[in-house]
C-alpha cells in the first residue's frame, strides 16, 4: 500500500476515506490484522497495570508520545515503562483484565462478518500475552503475537520474557508478522486489512491493501486510507461492504 498523503474526505459523519475509490467488499481480503489496546479494548493495559503501583500518570504520559509518534524508539519507550512495573502482582494483573478491561463496541460484530467471508483475523499488540490471548479467545480470533511479561514469584520483575520471534512486538515486528502470517497462508499483501491507533501501527498498515486508524492519533489517523473517527469498530463496514 502506498501511505497516504491527500487530505481525507468525509465519508459519513465521523468516518473518513483518502486514496481510493468506494464500493469495497470483504471478499476482497482474506486477512485482517487489529491491534489490541485503544483498537480491539478500551485500555492501554500498561497504564491500568502501572495505577496498580501508584505510577499510572508517569508511563501513561510515555505511552502517550509512543503512540503520537513523540517518542520514534518504542523498545525504549516499553523497557522505561516496564521498569516502572516491577512488584506489580498477578492479581493486580487480575484485577485490571476483570474490572477495567472491555472490548470495544463493534469488535465481535465486525470479525464475525469478516470471518463469515472466510477472513483469518489477526491479533498482533506490542501490549501483553496476559490479556491478549484472553481476548483472542472471546473474540475467537484466528492468530495472535504480543509480549509476555517476565514474572517471578507472582510478581512482575520489570522485564519481558524472550519469545521464539524475540521480545518486543514493536512496528516492526507488527509488519513482520502480518506479512508473515500471510505468506504462510498464501494471501498479498494487498488482499490484507490493519487496523490500529497508533504510531506503532503504522508500519503494518503501510505493508497492508487497506489500512483504519481507529479512534487514533492524528499522525495516524492522517496516514490511514480509512478513519473511523465515531462509533465502533464495525463502521468499517459502512465502507467495505460484507
């Protein structure tokens, strides 16, 4: 996909298209990629874990510039706020899935549909395997990547756990997966959908046929081909037609 560069027009209230043409359909695409915080949930895990130590306000404000593109090293950006994290307990971890985290309106709506085309659903979050592989099963998502957590008597030692792909899904490696994932299914590139919030997704929604930028960053949303601005997820589907 080429990045986008023209001002976006208004689709619908609240939803915006650039550099290309309507009518779209599903069945053009045989991959979807989502991002997990802020995208497919309401939280940014990181920062609800952190209120659990009292250091909410600071990684928050770091989580911010990472994703408004403030802050271009996200590795060093996650290992500061990761840092801030150790002593956090598992049943802080609990607490924090049970009572903050919710799947954002649309989500279960707009993977049914793209999964009734036949559709693999890719889940792909520089968040943690605690909770996304949680929401990939309530949302009966196909494939999923994201960090895990180093964790030693129950509680977070500040560090990330080194995984077979390596330890930190940054930008980078959200590109190298999508790609990935579809090459091993026979899909291109441009037959793949990304949808995200932040800086961080950009480089997957670069890689991809049609990139949605969520309720995103303005760096993000500028660059997205769609931008869903109000409502939920499956306004998608006002643009590319199930």
């Amino acid at each position: 996909m080429t990045t986008a560069t023209a001002s976006p027009t208004e689709f619908a209230p609240g939803l915006a298209i650039q550099g290309f043409s309507t009518p779209l359909t599903l069945s053009q695409f045989k991959l979807i990629a989502f991002d997990m915080d802020s995208t497919l949930i309401s939280i940014e895990c990181i920062d609800e874990i952190a209120d659990a130590v009292g250091r909410k306000a600071e990684v928050a404000a770091i989580t911010e510039a990472a994703m408004r593109g403030e802050i271009t090293d996200f590795k060093d950006s996650l290992r500061r706020r990761l840092a801030l994290l150790k002593g956090v307990t598992l049943a802080d971890m609990e607490c924090v899935y049970t009572e903050r985290l919710k799947i954002n309106p649309g989500a279960a709506e707009l993977i049914a549909a793209c999964q009734k085309v036949g559709m693999k659903v890719l889940l792909v979050s520089g968040g943690f395997t605690f909770f996304a592989d949680r929401v990939k099963a309530r949302l009966n998502i196909d494939f999923a990547r994201s960090n895990r957590l180093e964790v030693v008597n129950g509680e977070l030692t500040g560090g990330l756990a080194m995984q077979s792909w390596g330890d930190i899904c940054d930008g980078a490696e959200k590109r190298r997966t999508l790609l990935e994932m579809a090459s091993l299914l026979g899909i291109e590139p441009h037959e793949c959908i990304a949808m995200g919030d932040g800086a961080n997704d950009l480089p997957m929604m670069g890689a991809a046929g049609l990139s949605v930028a969520y309720h995103a960053k303005p760096k993000v949303r500028d660059q997205a081909m769609v931008a869903i601005n109000q409502g939920g997820l499956d306004r998608l589907l006002e643009v590319v037609k199930p």
